[in-house]
RNA sequence: GGCCCGGUCGUCUAGUGGUUAGGAUGCUGCCCUUUCAAGGCGGAGGUCGCGGGUUCAAGUCCCGUCCGGGCUACCA
C-alpha cells in the first residue's frame, strides 16, 4: 500500500518552528516513499478561526519547500480538504450515524454548569476529572426521547469500553497501555452540530486513507481515545507516529522568548530554506552516519521513521546559524546573487525589518540596525553596476551566515562615503607615515596604476620597503580604516581593486579630513 | 491529584551487552594571513539523571527512585 501522510494544522494563527518539523517528517517521508503528502485544515473551532491562518500555511511551506499532493489551495480525490466545508458535506453526520446505530455513541444532554459542577466535585475528592459515563450513557431510549422532545441542547460522546487495556503500538515509542477505565467519553459532536477534533481527524484520516499519523507527541494521552473510535467503527487505525517536540534553550516549550517561533521570520531574517530544512530534521532525527549537512535530494534519501528518537529537542540557533553560513558559501555566485534580489523582493522580509523591535530584542538600536540593513540590501539589489555587485558579493560570500547580512557587509562598497568607525579612526589614521603613504596611494589612482590586487600589493608594499616599517599591518590598516571605516573585511588588495581608483581617491582625501 | 512521555559532553546526536563512549555545533590553542572570516590541524568538555539488580561483562536488559515535560475543555 502506498504511503499517504498528512499535515493537519488547526487556522488559529501562524506556523511554527514545531509544526513545521511535523510536516517536514511527512514531506521527506512521502518523498522518500513516493508516497503522498496531504494537507487539511482542521477549522472546527469557530470561535479561534483566523482567516489569515491557511494562506500563512502555503505560503511559508513554500518557502521553506515543503509541498502537498492534495490540499484545499490545489484539490485532490478526497476533497473537500477543509473540515468546516466536509462538515457542509454531510460527512461527519454520516459517520457519526453509524455510531449512534451501534451503540458505540450517545447523547449527552448535560449542560456546561452540570459539568463544570462535576469536575469540581472530583477535583475535591482528588479523583480523575471527566465524564466517564454521566447519567446520559446508559440513559434509556426514553429518557433520551423526552429529552430531545424538549429541545434540549446535546453533544455526542463515544462510548469508550469499561475494563478493557487499551495499547497504542507507537512507532517511535513502541507499546503504551491504558486502563480503560481511566479515559473518559470523549465528545465527538458539539452542541452547534461541529465536529470535534477527535471525531474529525480520525474519520478523515480514515476517509483520506492516511497510512501514517505524525503529530506531536502532546496527542499521545488522547491517542486511546482515538484507537477506541477506530474500534466502534471496526476501522484499522494507521501507524501513530508520536514526534517529540521542540523546546527553547530552557526545556521550556518554544515561545517568543526564544527568539522567532514564526517559521516565516527566518524566511525574514535571510536564513536559506534549506539550512532550515536540514536543521530541523535534524532535532529528532539523525543519518545514522557522521553527517550532517545533507541536501535536499539526501535528506530524502536517507530520512527513516525508524530513526526517529522519542526525547524533545532544543532549538540551537548558533548551530542553524553554521549551517546556513555553509549553505550560503556552497552557493555558485550567479544563483547567491540571485537569491539576494529575490530576497529584497520579498514583502515580508521587508516589513520584518521596518517593524518595531521589542525591547528584549534589541530595542530601538536592533531596530535602527535592521532599517539600515535593508537600505544597504536595497542598493546592492537595485545597483545599476551588475558586474560591481557581483564582485562585491564575491568578497563577502565567506564572511556571512544569512542573506541579510550582505546588507551590513556590502554597506561600504555601495555608499559615497562610509561611515567611519571612531575608534578605527583613532588608532590607525593619525600615525606619522599616514599622510604620505594615503598620498602615494592617491598618485598611483590618478596616474592610472593598474586596478589590480596584485599592482594595489606591490605598490604598498613597495611603500613598505622604503618607508622603513618592519611590518605591512601600519600601511594596510590606515587604508582599510580609510576605504572601508572599519577594522575588518575582505582583503585589502581585493576590495581596493573592486573600488577602484576613483571611489580610493575621494575616499582617501576624505579620510585625511576627517582626522 | 490522576494518567502518559522523556533523561548520553552547554546544545544536536551516534551507540541495540564487550568502543580509550564516536561525530557536529559552540568554546579554545596553533597554522594560514594585511584584518575579519573561511579552511586545515589540535585541546578542554560526558562518573551515559541517581540507586539497586541480572551478567564474566550494562549507556545498552530488569526494578525502584529523582528530575523535566505533556494531557487532564462542547481547543486543537
């Protein structure tokens, strides 16, 4: 039988980091199988529905290069794929019929004080909380008739069997047991008609013929919930494969705190989809062999629901920083600078970087950075000169880990005048031998010396030779400092011979100003 | 409270009775070098949560215990 998996997110609002590594097992193992990736959305609860929700879904997915087989944006044989319009279609009324007619299934009149009263009860006598039968479950026919004869209000619970053990056979955890006795009757129809998510995900499971349920593993106590449904409907239940989650740095589950949750702000921050990608297969999951950076096409490959380790997984920025760095570097030129357009193009991207920055973030200094990150990025995008972008992004290629770092690397290159570092300044600009040296410098521009590394090397280290200095270091800083404003970058005779003899002139007459 | 899941260097992991417990990241030293990176070669970092047991032999099997997490809704 062929594999069939789904991603089934509720649309209350973005995509995570954990819910993505969720539907990245189901990619990678649909792929690998050549089996089909399904995606459903599960819009049962009216009440936290977002209507932005499923569009965020598609498009970070497609970001991050995750893609579906069937889904409600692209169809498929078992539409409709969203739970409100299958619901409309009558389907869980259906299905919930054949419950109602076994007997596997009852009406439950009670009203929400009634439980809310119960629970009470039991927390008090320290017993386990829920509705473990109530006076509805073995209610006789008439009872239930006059009941409705009054119009009362009722959800539909599924009979969970009395004395029984209930054994999940988990994939990655292996066999779990329950008492039966301790699950309660779970609802499975609402009173305004919706189905739960119990009910609804299970019967499309089934209905969709899915082979494999990934979830997270917060499903595991509700799981002999769901194997007791398959049960009453004398359905066989797919293989449950309960992922472990991701955590922040403090074990704590992820939130805001740790940095960006929203899939989406990496796509922002300019990490590459790929890195991303690998990333987070790797929280959970390994090749078994000492690898790590594995491509697309390897990640396929090599990807095993039998690797699956069952402990949750810290989120480690510092190691998705490296992986995106090498990614970039493993880039040919013409595709990064591709994929540096591509990005200052990119709406969300440069909303992420106008917006306000919480003060744990950063604060309005992150946020000023940010601003002037993207007007750099804008310039090197937009540069009229290609073959200057180019040779600029050459030299920065290796210094970087996301594509928006080219904004604060690249700056110098693309602006009249850079800013100056003051204590760059002060350290290397005011020396004795500076003024003559910039001023040979400046000869050689305007004399039209070759705008090569290898002339801008001899000529400074011919400067070197005669001006006595033991080392190169006091001739290269004060250029670097006076070119570039900083400290640190690219190699001196590189970066001169993509400035150019004009930019080194002005730049240089400058630099003797400002000291 | 009840039920359930988890526990190997800071972090991600390899490991399925016999290994000096391996790799990666991060940290760090050296080399390269005009700086910063990148790259190359080293180093530190683990009494495998803890305690019993089984065994000639346990990170690996069994029991107990501690700690962390999840669920305990007419949310998913």
């Amino acid at each position: 039988m062929s594999v069939r998996v789904r991603f089934a997110p509720s649309p209350t609002g973005l995509l995570h980091v954990g819910a993505l590594r969720t539907v990245l097992f189901d990619y990678l193992y649909a792929r690998k199988m050549g089996g089909v990736n399904i995606l459903r959305i599960e819009d049962t609860d009216r009440a936290r529905y977002n209507p932005d929700s499923e569009a965020e879904f598609v498009e970070t997915l497609r970001w991050v290069g995750i893609d579906f087989d069937e889904g409600p944006h692209i169809g498929g044989p078992h539409a409709p794929y969203r739970q409100s319009e299958r619901k409309e279609a009558g389907i869980y009324a259906r299905e919930i019929q054949k419950l109602l007619d076994n007997g596997t299934a009852y009406k439950a009149f009670d009203t929400s004080a009634e439980l809310d009263e119960m629970r009470e009860l039991q927390q008090i006598n320290k017993i386990a909380t829920g509705y473990f039968g109530g006076k509805w479950r073995d209610a006789s026919a008439s009872e239930v008739a006059e009941a409705e004869a009054e119009g009362k209000p009722f959800v539909i619970r599924l009979k969970i069997p009395k004395d029984r053990t209930i054994v999940l056979q988990d994939l990655i955890r292996g066999r779990v047991e329950w008492d039966s006795n301790v699950i309660d009757d779970p609802v499975l129809i609402k009173a305004d008609g919706m189905p739960t998510y119990h009910f609804a995900a299970m019967v499309d499971d089934h209905l969709m013929e899915i082979t494999h349920i990934l979830r997270g593993e917060e499903w595991i106590p509700s799981a002999p919930k769901h194997i007791a449904l398959f049960e009453a409907f004398g359905w066989t239940p797919p293989i449950f494969v309960h992922c472990p989650v991701i955590v922040g740095n403090d074990g704590k589950k992820l939130s805001k705190r740790h940095g960006a949750t929203r899939v989406l702000d990496y796509a922002a921050q300019g990490f590459m989809p790929q890195s991303l990608k690998n990333f987070i297969a790797l929280i959970g999951w390994s090749p078994g062999e000492d690898r790590e950076v594995l491509s697309e096409v390897e990640l396929i490959k090599l990807f095993d629901l039998d690797r699956l380790q069952p402990s949750p997984g810290r989120f480690d920025m510092e190691k998705l920083q490296w992986l995106s760095g090498h990614a970039i570097r493993a880039l040919d030129i013409d595709d990064l600078i591709q994929k540096i357009v591509d990005f200052v193009a990119f709406d969300y991207a440069r909303t992420y970087h106008h917006s306000e920055v919480a003060e744990d973030e950063g604060g309005a200094e992150e946020q000023a950075k940010r601003i002037a990150r993207w007007a750099s990025l804008e310039l090197l995008a937009n540069h009229p000169d290609r073959d200057y972008v180019r040779k600029c992004v050459v030299l920065e290629q290796e210094r970087v880990t996301t594509l928006a770092d080219f904004g604060e690397a690249c700056e110098f290159f693309l602006v009249d005048q850079p800013k100056m570092d003051a204590k760059a300044v002060e350290k290397w600009l005011g020396q004795a031998h500076v003024p003559a040296l910039f001023e040979v410098i400046g000869a050689f521009c305007e004399g039209g010396g070759n705008n090569t590394p290898e002339a801008y090397e001899k000529l400074l280290r011919d400067f070197q030779a005669t001006s006595g200095l033991e080392k190169l270091g006091p001739i290269v800083h004060p250029t670097r400092v006076a070119l570039t404003g900083k400290t640190f970058g690219p190699g001196l005779f590189e970066l001169m011979a993509v400035l150019g003899p004009a930019r080194i002139s002005s730049r240089l007459s400058e630099a003797t100003k400002v000291h």
